[in-house]
C-alpha cells in the first residue's frame, strides 16, 4: 500500500516546493492524477486553483466530477488525489456515490493515494479528529480507514490568538491538545497531531514524517513528540 | 419563551460579572437551576468548577447526572442550565436519554433555558454551526430548535494565529467566515457568529444582544455587523 498524507497549509513557495517534490517522488512517471474535489462546492475552480498553486506538480489533474461514472473512474485510475475543504462534505459525498469500497480497493491492490487535510482525514478509520465544520451530516463518521491511526491536521500548540481591532488577544475556546483528549474520552485510537506541512509517506510497513513535527497522542499517555524525518513504522501497528 | 444563550469564554472577571448580573436578572428570585453537564466527561468536576468560579451567580446547581430519572428531573425542573464542552457529545447524549422533547416542551412552556456554548448549539435547529471536535457521532444533527436561526459561539474575525517557538505566526486553516461561508453553501439557515462574551436574551418576541457584538451571516448577503446593545427582534422571523 503506498498512501501519502499531508496536513495542509501549503500556502508558502517552501512548503509548496516540498510538497511538490515529495509528489514527483511518490507519484514518480504517470501523467494523470484522478483528483476529487468534493470537499469544496466549486469543482472546477478547485482544479483550476490548484493548476495556478502549482500544486499540481506537474502532473495533470483529471477532476472526477467530469466523468460520467465516478466509480469506473476510480476503477481504471492509475493513482487518487483528494484534495482539502469541508471534511464533512467529502465523506458526504463518497457516501452518496458510493466510492468508499471501490476507493478501499484500488488502494489496497496498491493503486498510489494522496490526502491534503481533509483528503488525510478520510484515509483514517474515521473523521472523528477533524478540525471542520459539521456543515452536512454524512451517513456515518466511519471512513476509508487506509491507516489504523488518526490524523488531526493543521495541528498547533496551545491556545490561539485573534485579531481584536489592531491586536491579537487570546481566544478561549478549546485548544487542540484539548480537543484530542476529549477524543480520547471517548475512543482508543491513537491520533497523529500534524504541523502544517507535514506529510506522512507510507509505503509498506515504513512510515516517513516529512516537512514538519508532529505529536503523537494515545489514550492515557503523555504526548510524544515526533521530528521531520523520523521513521514512525510503529504506526502501523496501531489498535 | 425565555432563552438566554452565551458565546462562551467566560474567562475574565469583567466576563463573569457580566454573565452573572445577566443570570440573576433572567432567573429572578428561583433558588435551583437543573445543570446538565453531558458536554464535558466529568460531570461532578463540572459542577465544581463552576461553583469555584462564581458561573453559578449564587443559584445552587442541580447536576442532572445525580438523579435517576434524568427525564422526570427535566419535567420537574424550574429553570435549566446547559453547560459548553463538545457540542456533539451533549448531542449524543440528549438523544440516547431521549431528553430533547421533554427540554423542547419545557421550554416552550415557558422554563426558562440557559445555554453557554455547545449549550447554545444545541438550542439552534442543527449543531451544523459548531466549532467543535466531532469526537462521537450523535443520532442525528438535528438538535432542540429553540430558536429559528444557527449560532456560531466563540467567533472571531480574519485568520488565528498559533505559537511557534516564541513567536506567533498565522496559520492556514479555514477562518470562521470561510467555515459559515461553507455552511450556507450547503445551509439556508442564518447565522450569528457571537463573540466570546456575548449574549443573546430571547423573550418572547423580543430578542437582545449583550456584553459583545455579533456578526449576522445570511445567505448571498453581505455580513451584518451587530452591536451590544441592539434588539434583534427580527431574528425569529428568520427562515
């Protein structure tokens, strides 16, 4: 199984070169990506805003939401990219067509993934630790679960500050380590807090931390902080 | 009808004092407010914290967890309080102790409704306009419609910003206007996005704004800016 997750905020040319560098790697000499924009209500701007983001990576995005039978797409593409938005509306969505299984599928017979955010939260059991809006409610907060761990995209440390006026004050809701414990009052799945532009690249039994730290929080135990870099095949072998 | 809805961040003493003036004005000369806790995992620890931090402006709290039928502590109830923590965790708990019609009838008699944060959530026709973590999945998103239009507690303007190392740098996840954006993509329902602090009190027809101001999302239209202050009156006649 080879599936390449990334937090998102790719929104600087450093992060945007990494990422796009690290897809030529994984992706290596196809031409076309089959993309799913369902995570965003414009499909086709998704795919044009990408195109002039470069975050395409040279390869050409073939947007699902043109094919008459998005499950035979899924069927016969040589390599799936799931791009971010609303969690909630993307999984949503495969629910109401039907991807799941064939999706599953493809992936497991080695068919090459890649998830930015909300596209990452759906490769974990469920989207239970993304950070969106419940805009529409799916059939089930079950997902693809590709990995047997959680992610918690754009993951940040501590409490959050926002613009009052000209300054920036503290903000009092829930921080995110506060949120992944009252995940964890409620399930025993491990969840991988991942920095912004952080991408887990696994191939097989190996897991890559690249681009960014992440922190790794289970169920009764402190945090663990993990470097870019860092091997973290022990993942896989998560309940 | 009488509905008293925080934002939450209740966290200065100003905040407090505000909260608790506003308290005592609404419930009158009652001594018990029924708490339910079912937001947060330790209910009794709850109720404590509150006591320490002078949230329950010297009424005494009831918690409902105590008693052994939570449907006749409802029915029996002189005043209701709702406290915040995971939006979809009260949710899920009102529906498996099948509380919201005896709340909805109670409160349409005329019991009087607190609800701070996720206690507001659950007072809008949906949770859809939560910030929350979706950390277990509720029967349904369809919460106790207490008032027509949506909340969004704890708003804030333009983009967060997080730490990193000493310093405090933006980060690239969804702004709240992005999110409720997203929501009347899917969503007709207006929402108030209200800032930490605020308060909406909903009597009878008439509907006022306190302690901070608000911003008035309706679909295809321009955001309203609400002052403290203002009567609302207008929002229940929203679709």
């Amino acid at each position: 199984m080879r599936v390449l997750l990334g937090s998102g905020g790719f929104r600087t040319p450093e992060r945007v070169a990494l990422l796009c560098t690290t897809m030529r790697s994984f992706f290596g000499a196809m031409d076309r990506l089959l993309f799913l924009p369902y995570a965003l209500h414009d499909h086709d701007g998704y795919v044009q805003a990408l195109l002039e983001r470069g975050l395409n990576a040279g390869y050409t995005l073939e947007g699902i939401h043109r094919f008459p039978n998005p499950q035979r797409a899924i069927a016969q593409a040589s390599a799936i990219y799931v791009g971010g938005g609303n969690t909630f509306r993307l999984l949503d969505t495969l629910y109401r067509l039907d991807l799941l299984d064939a999706i599953r599928d493809r992936v497991q017979q080695g068919t090459p993934y890649l998830g930015i955010s909300a596209g990452s939260n759906v490769a974990c059991p469920t989207i239970k630790t993304t950070n969106d809006m419940p805009i529409v409610q799916p059939a089930s907060f079950n997902a693809l679960g590709l990995v047997p761990f959680q992610i918690n995209p754009h993951y940040f440390d501590g409490q959050i500050h926002v613009r009052a006026g000209e300054e920036l004050v503290p903000h009092f809701g829930e921080t995110r380590e506060e949120r992944i414990r009252e995940f964890h009052e409620m399930n025993p799945t491990p969840v991988v807090g991942l920095w912004e532009a952080g991408l887990l690249r696994i191939e097989g039994a190996e897991v890559h931390l690249l681009g960014a730290a992440a922190r790794l929080f289970r169920r009764g135990e402190a945090p663990q902080e993990l470097s870019p870099g860092s091997r973290l095949d022990f993942l896989l072998q998560a309940r």
